[in-house]
C-alpha cells in the first residue's frame, strides 16, 4: 500500500460541460448495447432458417441448447472480465472485450454444424458479458454527475436500437428472395462483425479512466488523462472550466484482493447488494417472460405466420427505446428513488393490467403489441436504472464486479427461471395459465419497486465517491 495522497480528479470530472468529448465516449462504449441488440434479435430470428437443410439443419432442442450456451458464455464472460477490469483497468478491458466480440460473431457466419455454431456463440457471448461490465463501469467514472443518470439510461436503452435494426434487417436476410438462404444468416452476423471493426478504432480516442488511475498506484498518468480530457473539452467549445471543489484523500493499491472487495459487497453494503439483486431478477425475468416467448404467442394464439412475426416485434423494440430517452432527463432532476421506485411499479401493475385482459381473450396480436409497448415504455427505463444503480452504490475498487456479479445472477435466475417457465405455460395451452405467469413478472416488478422505496439512494447530481466512499478512502 502506498502512502496517502489527496486528489481532486473526481471534482476535476464532475464538474466538466458536456462536450464533443463525452459524446465520442458514449458512442465508442455505449454502441456495444445496439450490437448486442442487433445480435440478439437476428440470431432470434434465425430459428426456422437455421433449421432448414440448407443451412445448418438444427434442430429446436439444438437452437435452444445454443441460445443456453450463448448466455453461459455471457455469465462467464461478465464475471471473469468483470473481475479484471478492476484488477487491470476499464480500458484494456473494453478492447479486449469488443474484440472478442467481433471474432465471435465473425466465426459464428462460418458455422459449418451445432457444435461450431455453439463455440463460436460461447465465444461471442463471453465479449458481450464483459463487456457490460467493462463500459458500464467506465462510462460512469467519466460522466459529469449532473448528467450521469440519464447518460446511463440512455446509453443501456440503446440496445433496443439495435434489437429494432436487427428486427428490420431479418426481414430481407432471411427471406430468400434477395440473397441465398445460406448466405442471408451469414450476412447478419457478418454485419455485426464488421460495425464492431469499426468500434474497435473508435475506442482509441476513449482514456483509461483517471479516477481507476488514482486509486491503483498511478497518480501522474492520472493528472496527465484529466489535462488532456480538460484540454479536449475546452477545445471543444467548452471555454474556460470553473474551479474544481473538493479533494480526497485515497492510499492507493496497485491490486485490491478479493477480502475487501465481497466484504464491502456483503458486509458494509449488503442492503445495496440485496437491492441491486432484487432489481436485476426483476425486470430480466419479466424481459425474458415476454420477448422470448412473444413469438410463440402470437404463433399459438392469434395464428399470426412465421414471416410476420418481426412486424411486431419491431414496434415492441421502438417502445424499448423510447422509453429511456423519454424519462432519462427525470432521474437527475425528479431523482433516482422516485423514478426508478416508480418505473417498476407502473410496468408492473400495467403488465398485471395486461395479463387480465389477455386471459380474458379481449386481446387481438394488434392491440396485444399495443399493450406491451406501453408497459416496455416504462419496463426499459426501469431495466436501464437497474443497470445504473449496480454502477453506481459500489465503491470504486469493485464497481465493475458488482456489475458483472449482478448482472450474472439476474440472467441466471430471472433469464434462465422465465423462458422455460413460459414455455411450460404456453404448452399447456391455456390463455389464464399464461396470464398467471405475467402477473408473476408484474409482482417481482412491484417488488422491485418497494426495495427502491426501502433501500433506495439518492445518487442524483452526487459524486460517486460521495455515494460510496472508495476502499482507498
């Protein structure tokens, strides 16, 4: 351990304008969540191709045994670069990851049977994981507090347009009539490889976070990343910064071992651990409840063709999106606990509103879509805020493995828990058996929203530090 310095890096950050600098930040990072989107959808939408002759004759058990593994690959891939993320630094992390990434989804075009298929989609599934870790927890420290919350939300809320653009992009591929059947999937995953490419030489511009920097034992290469950041903002027509107030007092570590870490996860923060638990299972079991099934609802009870499937899905994937932009501005200005307590509780109680009327048989596949755009309006904002509370309740030190932590368990329990159950729910063929299964979903999400009111923080307009004192502190 070194001896103790006083810093103002993080009141240096915080009280920066927003500029040409934070937008080319938000891109490099936050464009992960439309590659995600993208993937997720066209590989959704991959099903019935895949099974034909023609291109890798799957079976259904075999798409679903590959989806399972894509997800295992993101848990693991959370995880294990969550955990170095904090050990080496946001930057090299979120390279590697997105590299990763490409090469995955680049092998995955050239998939030749399911156990290529199912590598290549592990693989692919380990640069997503860590990548949210990676870039939630850079994005964050880079962030001026004033404006965090909604930069948070929106960027996370981006991944639905990518899940529009794939939704889009599956209809041509995928047809036959404009390129060769075995050729149209490979495309889809090729265009995903190459976006990445792209990203990849974006990122260069993106710094290793200064506030990482300061607590790991690398004080001067701290000053000189937040000159160069406050040159680059004043250049950018931010003009004269206003003064910096306010220091910390840190001993910086080159490695913080894994005692301190869960000790404050558990121990000091453990009501934030069981909040952020709570928020994640809800709102990924009821996102996995509806999109992962929704296809198979409208095929087995409003008779809608296979084809058609994608026209509406894309509007649910437009309500997603809006949702986040719409409301994020509100979670810096009404406030963190207000808005997130009250985004679980309308999605929840609409979607319990949803499932009555469904179980009733007042729906049609129009007006259901209509239904689940309203409530994912504000489901996505909700999910969003999620994502930002894990970011940010955590000390520095640990920030990326809380993220990865949680958003592993939330995958594993509310991701794995939902599919298979609705599955087992619409097999069973009853219209009130399913709607007794989305008002489960809509009570964890009201759930989620009395642990808000209960163990919520106020973190609107606040330093991360002040929400949670480093372990170098």
């Amino acid at each position: 351990m070194s001896g103790a310095i006083q810093t103002d890096i993080p009141a240096r950050l915080d009280r920066l304008p927003w500029s040409r600098f934070h937008l080319l930040v938000v891109i490099g990072l936050g464009v992960t969540w439309i590659l995600d989107g993208l993937e997720v959808t066209i590989v959704g939408s991959l099903g019935p191709v895949l099974q034909d002759k023609r291109t890798l004759g799957l079976t259904p058990q075999d798409i679903g045994s590959v989806a399972s593994i894509y997800v295992m690959g993101a848990v693991v891939g959370a995880l294990f670069f969550g955990w170095l993320t904090d050990r080496l630094g946001r930057k090299v992390i979120f390279n590697v990851t997105l590299g990763i990434y490409v090469l995955g989804v680049l092998l995955s075009a050239f998939a030749w049977d399911f156990w290529s298929f199912a590598a290549f989609r592990f693989i692919t599934g380990l640069g997503i994981g860590g990548e949210y870790a990676a870039i939630n927890s850079a994005i964050d420290e880079l962030m001026p507090a004033r404006l965090r919350g909604r930069i948070d939300l929106m960027v996370n809320g981006s991944y639905w347009a990518g899940a529009a653009a794939g939704a889009a992009a599956s209809i041509p591929l995928l047809s036959g009539q404009f390129v060769p059947l075995d050729w149209g999937w490979r495309l889809g995953f090729g265009i995903g490889g190459v976006l990445g490419i792209s990203i990849l030489f974006l990122r260069h511009w993106v710094p290793e976070s200064p506030r990482w920097l300061v607590t790991h034992g690398k004080e001067a290469e701290g000053k000189r990343t937040i000159d160069e950041i406050e040159q680059r903002v004043s250049h950018s027509g931010g003009g004269a910064l206003p003064k910096a107030e306010g220091v910390l007092t840190v001993h910086p570590r080159k490695v913080f071992g894994f005692v301190p870490v869960f000790s404050a996860m558990l121990g000091k923060h453990r009501g934030r651990s069981c909040l952020a638990l709570v928020l994640m299972v809800a709102q990924a079991f009821l996102f996995n409840a509806v999109f992962f099934t929704y296809g198979l609802v409208l095929q087995h009870y409003e008779g809608v063709p296979d084809a058609h499937i994608g026209l509406y899905i894309l509007p649910l994937c437009l309500g997603n999106l809006v949702g986040p932009f719409a409301l994020g501005h509100l979670f810096d200005t009404v406030g963190r606990k207000k808005m997130i307590a009250g985004t679980y509780a309308i999605s929840g109680v609409l979607l319990m509103v949803v499932a009555v009327l469904f179980g009733m048989g007042l729906l049609t596949a129009t007006t259901q879509t209509l239904c689940w755009v309203g409530v994912f309006f504000f489901a996505s904002a909700a999910a969003s805020s999620a994502y930002l509370t894990a970011s940010e309740i955590f000390p520095l030190e640990t920030r990326a493995l809380a993220i990865a932590v949680f958003y592993a368990l939330g995958t594993l329990i509310g991701g794995a828990a939902a599919p298979w159950l609705f599955g087992k729910l619409i097999a069973a063929g009853s219209a009130w058996a399913l709607s007794a299964g989305y008002c489960v979903a809509g009570l964890l999400m009201l759930a989620g929203a009395g642990m808000e009111l209960w163990l919520g923080i106020d973190a609107e307009g606040k330093s991360l530090e002040d929400i949670a004192e480093p372990l170098s502190a």
